[in-house]
C-alpha cells in the first residue's frame, strides 16, 4: 500500500486538543504500524490532556492509549503479523490520529464477530482489568468482587469478566439508571453511591463478612471506607485517584483483618509485562468476547476532529461504558 507522507492527528496545545498534521510514522524492528479505524477514549487521556499524566519517555505525545485497524506495514523481526491483518492493540501513546505505532507483541486480533469499533474497546479496558482483578488480587470463583465506578469501561468489563469466572459482584454507580444497567450487565447488586451509604450496603448485602477483593479508581476519601466492608485476608486495588491521591489510613484493621493493599498503572509497564497479559487474555477472554458471554459496552462514537466533545463527555461522567473515535 502506497502511503501518503503526512496523517490527521490530535495534539495538545495549552490544555486543549487540536486537529493537526503529522508525518506518518515508521516501525521499528518490533513494531507495526497500523492504520486506525477507530481509538478508545479514556480517563488518562483527560488527564494527559490537563498536565497530569505526562506521556512515559519515547512514547507519542499524541493521546490515546487502545486502537482498532489494519496493519499497513511491519518491522524487520516481526513475522507472526502481516500487512492487511485486522488488528486491535494496546499502545503508550499515538491513538488519536490516522495511524499509530504498536509493539507487535501487543496486537490482537479482532474477536469473531466484533467490528473495528468494538475491538477498539477492548484493550486499555480488558488489560487493565487482568492485570489488576486477575493477576494482582487473585480474584477466585464464588469470592465477592466490589467493583467502583461500575458503568465506566473499566467497570463494565470487570462485571462481566468476574462474573464469567464466577465471582459474586457489587458495583456502586451514580444514579438508578447506571445501578440498573449494571444489574442487567451481570452485576449481582448495584449501590446508588449519591443516595446509600457504600460501606453500610456493602456489609449488609455481605452479612456483615465484607467483600473479598475491591478494584477501586475513586481514592481520597474512599480508601478508609473500603477498610471497612473488606473480608478477612481481602486485597484492595488502587488504579485511579479521581477522588485525590492522599487519604489518611488507619492500620489498625489492615493488621487484625490482614488484607493487602496494592495498586497498578498499565501505561509505564514494559512490553514484556504488557505482552504475558496478552497472551492471558487471547486464551482467556478472547473466546468469550467471540461468543458474545462478554461483550464491550458502546456508550457513544465521535468522529476524530470531535475528540473534545468526547472528553467533554467523559467529563461529565453522564455515559455507561466505553466511548470511540471514528477515525
């Protein structure tokens, strides 16, 4: 395929984010380069956006973090991917343009059945929900998963895959609409955090056990409250702070309950790191995702120059699930 020199991209300027041009860019050796159909929009990416989560070091200064498309080119030491294979990925950087760079090891391939809008869906989601609920917490079969924030794209994705594994699930959500979507998503009971006490409900709908493992992206205030409905030897996962970084701690319950408190961001990771969470999800997830057991949740789609009403949406946290750039 004969290439243009030059692609449509997002950059950020002063805050905001720009329809520029950029070159195209050229793979290294184990990389490919994609052409996109379609990119996921993310928290992170609000927080790039605002100056508070710098791009790592090498990577795109271009926001977006997940991709869906067709790879148009490879580098010297890839073999397993070929121009004109369908593909979604997780990449550092790059998402918000015409074409992206992604390490060959962290391309997959699209789920039967899933179009190119879909698959965008997946990655930065589906990564992050292994590595953290699966990987980290250990989360096993008929344990009691709380899930924070239950209809955001993470939220969504850890319902359905705790429940493919038969976990329990309680997620909060801010209104009866989003508590009722997650119910109906699987979620086994769905707390309206504007209206109920999450601690109260939580050890109520428990019996006063607790939950055994926690993912949480609020922080703040709510880390010394999920102290509190968590189980004997239960595991909380810190992956956002949208509430604050800095909480005071009792560690009183931390040593008579011992629990583990840990945490992950995906996006400084390695790519060996990133790709064993792959290759867990190709024999894992991927069969669900092309039976249709688990499926991504499509809020809204915008096309590329749009990219700040889509923030704009994220923002006001009014959506369920994930929202897309049509590129």
């Amino acid at each position: 395929m004969q290439l243009t020199n030059s692609m449509r991209a997002i950059e950020i300027v002063a805050k905001a984010l720009k329809l520029t041009k950029r070159p195209i860019p050229t793979p290294a050796d184990y990389q490919v380069l994609i052409k996109i159909v379609a990119a996921g929009v993310n928290r992170p990416d609000i927080m790039q956006r605002k100056g508070l989560y710098p791009a790592p070091s090498g990577a795109s200064d271009i926001p977006g973090l997940e991709i869906a498309g067709t790879v148009v080119a490879t580098g010297a030491a890839v073999s397993h991917l070929k121009p004109g294979d369908s593909v979604c990925a997780l990449v550092t950087g790059g998402g918000y343009a015409e074409y992206c760079l992604a390490s060959a090891a962290l391309c997959l391939p699209i789920p039967e059945g899933l179009s190119f809008i879909q698959a965008a869906a997946l990655p930065e989601t589906f990564f992050t929900v292994w590595s953290t609920v699966f990987d980290r917490a250990h989360l096993l079969p008929n344990e009691t998963l709380l899930v924070h924030g239950g209809s955001s794209g993470i939220g969504t994705a850890a319902i359905q895959l705790a429940k493919a594994f038969h976990a329990k699930v309680i997620v909060t959500a801010g209104s009866e609409a989003k508590c009722q979507f997650c119910m109906e998503l699987g979620a086994d009971d769905a707390i309206n955090y504007k209206e109920q006490d999450f601690v109260e409900e939580t050890n109520r709908l428990t019996d006063n056990k607790g939950v055994d493992v926690i993912l949480d992206m609020i922080g703040g205030d709510y880390f010394p409250r999920n102290l509190k409905c968590m189980a004997s030897e239960a595991r909380l996962v810190q992956i956002a702070i949208q509430n604050g970084a800095k909480a005071e701690i009792n560690l009183l319950p931390i040593m008579l309950k011992r629990l583990t408190i840990t945490g992950s961001t995906l996006r400084t990771r390695n790519d060996a790191f990133k790709a064993h969470i792959a290759q867990k999800l190709y024999k894992n997830v991927w069969p669900l995702l092309a039976t249709g057991k688990v499926k991504p949740v499509i809020y809204s789609t915008f096309a590329l120059n749009d990219a700040a009403f889509a923030h704009e949406l994220i923002e006001s946290s009014r959506h369920i699930g994930k929202i897309i750039l049509e590129v």
